[in-house]
C-alpha cells in the first residue's frame, strides 16, 4: 500500500497556501470590477460533457481523462477544465433565458485533473482560475477580458508577459484552411510524428499544437490561418487589434497557435512568460460562439480564458516578487503554571472575541520558549498571565516591537482591547 501523495498532485502547507489566498483574493477582487459572479460546478461530469466539446482528438480526451465507471455504471470524468462544465451548467439553468442580464460573467477557481507527464508547473492535479462571458458577440469583450487578465499579471508585479493573439475565424474560413493545410502537411507526412499522422487524418490544425520537435519543425512555414478569414471574420480581428492597440496592451500575433481545445473560434489567445529560458503558458482563452448551442441552448456568444495557478505562483516565485501577505499575530499570551490554565482561555477568548488573533502556550514550557513563539509567530503584543496577575487582577501588555509597556485590568483587557492597543503603539 502506497501511504504517499499519488504522482503529479501536491499538499499546499499553511505558508504556501497563504500566497495561494492571496493571489485568489487578488483575482476575486479584479473580476468584481468587471462585474463577475462566481459560479462553483462539481469536480466531476458526466464524461459526454467534456468528450465532444473539447474534441475528440485533443489531447486533453485521448490521453489525459481521468474518467471511471461509478457504481450505477455511468461515464464519469474528473473535470480536465472548467469551460465545458460552466456552460453546461449555464443551459441546464437557462441563464441564456431573456430577464438574465447579457452578458452573463462568471468566474470559477478550483480544481482540474489531466493525466500527464508531470514536470515543473505541469501537475495531475492543478488548479485554474477561469472566467466565462456568454452573450456578447461583441469585440470590445474579447478584448476587455484580455486586457482584464492582463492587468491581473501586471498588478501582481510579473513582468516579461506577452499576449499571444491568433483567430480562427468562422467555421466556414477553418473548412478552407484545413484543407490548405492538409495540402501543406501531406507531402511531409512521413517526417511527422506517429500522433501528428493520425491528426493530419483526424483533425489536421492539432498538428499546429503539437509539442514534438519533428512537427514543430514541420509547421514551421505551414500556411497562416489569417489568409483564409472570410469578410466578418477579419472584421471582428481587426476590430480585436485595434481595441488592443487603443488600451495600449502589447501582443504578438501567433499564426500556428490553435489551442489545445476544439471548441475556440475566431480570437484565441494565449499569455506565455519565460520560467528558466522556456516558455510557459500561464493563461489561455477565447471566443466559443458555438459551445452553448453544442449544449442544448440558444445560439449565444461566448468568450472565456482559463488560467494556471501553479504557473502563476511558480512565476511569481521566479520573479522574485514579495506578496504582501500578513503573517503576523495580534497578541500572545505567556502562561505561568497550570493553575491559571483556565484563566488563559477565558483571555485569549476574549481577546479573539474582539476580533484580534491571538495564541497562547498550552504546553506549560519555560518563559523564555514562549517568548520565542510570540516572536515566530510575529506577535505584536505580548501578555503575561501566572497567579500573580490573576490574584491583582492587573496585567502588563507589551509591544514586541518597541519594548513598551502598559498596566491594565483584565476587565479592560476583555472588554475594551482595542483602546488599549491604541495606547501602546
Ligand atoms: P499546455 O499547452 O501547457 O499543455 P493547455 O493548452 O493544455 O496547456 P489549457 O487547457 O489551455 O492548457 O489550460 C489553461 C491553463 O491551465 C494553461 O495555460 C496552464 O496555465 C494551466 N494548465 C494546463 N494544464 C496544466 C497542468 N497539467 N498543470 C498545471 N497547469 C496546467
Ligand atoms: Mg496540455
């Protein structure tokens, strides 16, 4: 029996979950300015709704679904990402329905399960922040949920992020460049990978997606999608460049990135940083005009971006950029000998009861061992209590950082905490 973590997944300890909460914060706090709800879905589905939405021959459903037979025999997949489940869930409760406001904004954070090769910032278990717009055909949404995650890097202090853009146009301009494509890659075939042969068959753009030296090599001058958009399609791009250009947000235009995903069209894109002099992709997205009526709905517009956590905090941890995260305490009490246990409790109850955070000994160790703990734990006061203060009913508070110190009774303590610290710092 295996009493370790399965391979590709991690314990997030308190210190490293305190970035985690912050970055988590950070974003909830920027989607509200863009007025986004949240929305929770489960961590499993059925396994159709992830199989044709993502695509059949992606290598998110041919390799890396963590799907099962449950006990009442159904088709069961871990959810590999968050965009299939989300409309799902957006038709099974008919928010397309006309007295629910357009668009309909919706983030999620959680988390997601592919069975790949694990490596750094490429994990079994993973977690995405994503949002969703549904009902907006509109450019200025594709490009006012770029900028947003745009400015969810920057705010946090990345630096060296680009935004990759690319369009895959109608689906009546792909029909057109896939068979360009095919004419492009068939006479190379042979120098394709295995999978790549059975994608240029399949679903030809995949090879565009391909991580395999031979194929990246292979569609290195492959033909550019841009050259096949019909009139609306180059219309939505151009007004999708221009918008960018507008709110001064830098990209580069990508023509071989297609996404991993089937169910894009028209604007893709993708924000890649460099961890240790390779790529990274920490979030990626677009336009899924068709997903919702893929589902059951109405025909509805939708535009969302997935975004990987990990990568994120692992950038931030290569960037060397400091969180300001509050790792401190408000008070620790110093208890002097077991008869005054009781008394302990009912203070530092008090004290937390006023919205302070406090922490005290229960182990009955040496002074000095908790004097060591309030300064591990960053305390910003320290308290001692031991029968002498009991039997006066008066108590010394200092400030740990200037040494001052303050007499008050434990009434005041109790009831009026905050005045007191006011008077000590
Ligand atoms: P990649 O090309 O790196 O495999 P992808 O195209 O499969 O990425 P998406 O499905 O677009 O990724 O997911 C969106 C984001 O989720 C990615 O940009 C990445 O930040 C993150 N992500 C995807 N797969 C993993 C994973 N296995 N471990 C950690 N993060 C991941
Ligand atoms: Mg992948």
């Amino acid at each position: 029996m295996k009493l370790q973590k399965p391979k590709g997944t991690q314990d997030i300890l308190p210190k490293e979950a305190a970035k985690w909460q912050y970055v988590e914060n950070f974003a909830r706090e920027t989607f509200k300015k863009y007025n986004y709800g949240e929305i929770r879905t489960p961590m499993f589905e059925h396994y159709e709704v992830i199989s044709r939405s993502v695509g059949d021959t992606t290598d998110i459903v041919t390799k890396e679904m963590y799907d099962f037979y449950d006990k009442g025999d159904r088709h069961i997949t871990l959810r590999p990402e968050g965009t299939a489940p989300v409309v799902r869930s957006f038709v099974e409760n008919k928010l397309f329905a006309p007295e629910v406001q357009k668009p309909v904004k919706m983030y999620y954070i959680g988390s997601m399960f592919r069975y790949e090769r694990p490596q750094a910032g490429r994990l079994r278990e993973f977690h995405q922040i994503g949002v969703e717009a549904f009902g907006s055909p509109n450019p200025a949404t594709d490009v006012e949920t770029m900028a947003m995650a745009y400015h969810l890097f920057t705010d946090l202090g990345i630096k060296d992020i680009t935004l990759h853009l690319n369009s895959l146009g109608s689906p009546a301009s792909r029909v057109a460049y896939r068979q360009a494509l095919i004419d492009y890659l068939t006479p190379m075939k042979d120098s394709l990978s295995k999978d790549s042969q059975r994608r240029l068959e399949e679903n030809p753009l995949r090879v565009l997606d391909s991580k395999e030296k031979e194929d990246k090599a292979a569609v290195e001058n492959a033909p550019s999608i841009l050259d096949y958009l019909d009139e609306e399609s180059k219309e939505h791009f151009d007004a999708v460049r221009e918008m960018l250009e507008a709110l001064d947000i830098p990209y580069v235009i990508d023509t071989n990135m297609v996404r991993g995903l089937d169910y894009y069209n028209h604007t893709i894109f993708e924000f890649i940083t460099k961890v240790d002099k390779s790529d990274l992709t920490i979030c990626a997205g677009g336009r899924y005009d068709g997903l919702v009526e893929y589902f059951g709905g109405p025909e509805t517009a939708g535009f969302g971006f997935g975004l990987g956590l990990e990568r994120l905090l692992l950038i931030l941890d290569k960037q060397g950029i400091d969180l300001p995260l509050e790792e401190s305490l408000d008070v620790y009490i110093a208890v002097l000998g077991s008869s005054v246990n009781s008394k302990a409790l009912e203070l530092v109850q008090a004290i937390r009861k006023q919205g302070f955070s406090a922490e005290r000994d229960y182990l009955g160790r040496k002074i000095k061992a908790q004097f060591k703990s309030a300064d591990t734990f960053q305390a910003k006061t320290l308290i001692t209590l031991g029968e002498s203060e009991v039997e006066s009913g008066q108590l010394t508070l200092k400030n740990n950082q200037t040494r001052q110190e303050i007499t008050a009774s434990l009434e005041e303590i109790k009831t009026d905490f905050a005045s007191l610290l006011e008077k000590l710092n």
